[in-house]
C-alpha cells in the first residue's frame, strides 16, 4: 500500500508539472492598445532630394535671386513618416547630405542610414558617417547628430579627425562642434601629430 500511494503522488506532480509546462504557450489575443501598431510611410520616394534654402535678406520678392542654398540632401530611397504624432523621415539605403556656409564653401556628410526628425529638427545619421569639410578636413565615426535650429553637431561614439593641414590624425570618443567650427570640444582624445623639421639656414661668410 506504501508503494502504490508513493507512485500516485509521484504520478500527480509529473502531472502538474506538465500542464504548467504547456499552459505557459501564451495564446492570449491582444486587442486595443496592447495589439502592436504597425506603422507604414505615407509615402515612399525613389532618388530623393531635397534643397533647403534661406532668404539672404528680408524678402521682398519671390525671385530665386532672393534666396542661397544652405543646403541638398540626396537619397535614393526615402521613407516619410510624418504621418505620425512625432514625425520623421528616414533614409535607409544611405544619403549624401551637401551643405554651404556663408561664402558657398561646400562640405559634404555621408552615412548609410539617416532619421530627420521633423519636430526638432534633428538628423540622425548612422553607418560609416564621414564629414569632409571644404578645407579637406575629415571626421569619421559610426553615428553623428546634426541639430540644424542651433547650427550644432556631435557625437557621443568613438571618432577619428583627420587634418591635412597640419598632419596630425585625432582620435577620441565623443565631439561637439558648431557648423561654423568656430567653437571644437572633443573629450578622451589621443593621436599623432605631424610636426615639420625646421629648415636649416646656411649662414652667410
């Protein structure tokens, strides 16, 4: 009898334990705001751009004269979200973004995926992003902020800044820089620096 009532109890837990087992399948049908949203582009743009400009002075005519390009996004894919409570557009096969200062100098930011966001005004590039300055400077990192109301960009990834003009090759992690690189904070910087040898004077007899 002490056998027979050891294996029922044994037979009852495997028992239980199966079933927790199986009721753990979750066949529950979400509905309402626990159903996942899915989310589609109001529209799909093939070979996308886009030219931003700005009135050189207060307007007074809508003449093309009256306006210089600050800047041309280039795409050839472009997803446009602004459909939704926060807006934005993305650029999933890569952009090339051109854009002027004050003198039409222009430099030239790539990356292989790109998020404007249009409420704030951000972009988000992301992907082997490289920023080549009209003066051949050049930044590389793997994603970079662009805050176009306050003319700023930066990053809190790793980076690698490369200036001709003096030979020197920076690396660090996190930047921050106006548009115009009138102002440059760059933190956990190292890198080398080219440093010419003085020429030698042959004195005179």
């Amino acid at each position: 009898m002490i056998k027979t009532y050891r294996n029922t109890i044994q037979g009852i837990a495997a028992s239980l334990v199966a079933m927790l087992f199986f009721s753990c399948t979750d066949n529950y049908q979400r509905v309402g705001d626990e159903a996942q949203k899915l989310v589609y582009p109001v529209g799909i743009a093939e070979n996308f751009v886009m030219t931003y400009t700005e009135a050189k002075e207060v307007m007074m005519t809508d003449t093309v004269e009256a306006t210089r390009v600050i800047s041309v996004l280039k795409s050839p894919r472009s997803e446009n979200f602004t459909n939704l409570e926060f807006p934005y557009r993305t650029f999933s096969n890569g952009l090339v973004l051109d854009f002027y200062d004050e003198q039409n100098n222009k430099s030239i930011i790539k990356a292989d995926y790109g998020i404007i966001y249009s409420a704030t005004n951000l972009i988000d590039l992301r992907g082997n992003v490289v920023l080549e300055s009209h003066d051949g400077k050049k930044l590389e990192t793997p994603q970079l902020f662009l805050d176009q109301d306050n003319e700023w960009v930066y990053t809190h990834e790793k980076f690698t800044f490369t200036n001709p003009e003096d030979g020197s090759i920076m690396d660090g992690e996190g930047m921050d820089f106006s548009k115009d690189r009138n102002f440059l904070y760059a933190r956990k910087t190292n890198g080398i620096m080219h440093i010419p040898k003085e020429k030698e004077t042959i004195p005179n007899d």
